[in-house]
C-alpha cells in the first residue's frame, strides 16, 4: 500500500512484480511447516523434546530459500521472462535480495508456528516491532525501490533474528535427539 502512494503506477508494478517473484521462494521454503506442526504437539503432548523438529525445519527452510535465492541471483532475467515477460526484466537486481528477505521470512515463520505449537505467544511483540520497523522504514525511505526492498529486507533479518534469539535453547541446544 505505501509503496502504491510513494511510487508511479510503473514503478509500483515493477516492485509488485519483483515481490510475487520472490514470493514463489517463501512458498516453496514453507514446505516443512505442515509436516513439523502437528509433529510438535505430539512431542510437546507427550512431554518430549521437540527442538530436533525445529532444527531440521529451519535447515531444511534454509536449504530452500538458499537455493530459490541463488537462482534469482544467478538467472534472474530468465525467471523473469518467463512469469512477466522481458518488459520487466529491470528488475533483475532487486530478485536476489527479495527473495533472500522472502527466505527470512519463511523462517520467521516456521520459528511461529513452532512457539505457536509450544502456546507461547510473547512472541508476537517481535513481529508487531518488525512490522512498525517496516511501515516506519518505508515511510521514511522511499526515494526508490531499492530503498524499499532494503526496509523489507532489514525488517525481516531483524524479525528472524529476535525470534532466533527467543528461541535459542531450541535453535542451539547441545543436547540434540
């Protein structure tokens, strides 16, 4: 929405364009998380340690996202032509970094569902901070697009590391299954 107000029709296309391309990386990182959750509540039901879950859904979200990621910063313009055509193959330079702010974001998200499971829920401060961060970012810069995908991108690394940081018994326990 901020960036339809700040941008030219053209240059917001551009940008909507570039974010439903780096899109495609956070729905293919995600693939883990309906098969981690219910495998958390039973651990969690049965009293059990459930961190060994999260690793492997973060390392496994992590492959992926690292890979969707080095594909957009490898081959972009063919990506692009393939799902918009080679009239928007300006914005190859921002795929890379979109999509890595996308891969932060799917594991942001598999580190929620996982709190979500254990019913914690302090955790939503953090999310409720990068989405200020965000909305403040954009609306302070916002001179162009790179400006913006540079709040994106920050408020997300900020997200997945204070929620790596709320869960960093989980994240890093020594004692893995």
């Amino acid at each position: 929405v901020l960036v339809k107000h700040y941008f030219l029709a053209d240059e917001a296309g551009r940008y909507a364009a570039a974010g439903v391309i780096a899109k495609v990386v956070w729905f293919i990182s995600v693939f883990f998380l309906p098969a981690m959750l219910p495998k958390v509540v039973d651990k969690i039901a049965k009293k059990e340690d459930s961190s060994s879950l999260l690793r492997k859904a973060m390392v496994y979200t992590g492959i992926l996202a690292a890979a969707g990621t080095l594909l957009y910063l490898f081959i972009p313009e063919f990506i692009i032509k393939i799902m918009y055509g080679s009239e928007y193959t300006g914005i190859a330079g921002y795929l890379w970094i979109f999509g890595m702010a996308m891969g932060f974001f799917a594991l942001t998200q598999i580190l929620v569902m996982y709190n979500l499971a254990c019913e914690r829920m302090k955790f939503i401060w953090i999310l409720l901070f990068g989405f200020i961060f965000e909305v403040a970012g954009i609306f302070l810069f916002h001179k162009g697009l790179n400006d913006v995908i540079f709040v994106f991108f920050s408020a997300n690394l900020l997200m997945l590391l204070f929620m790596i940081g709320y869960n960093w018994r989980e994240v890093f326990a020594k004692n893995a299954e």
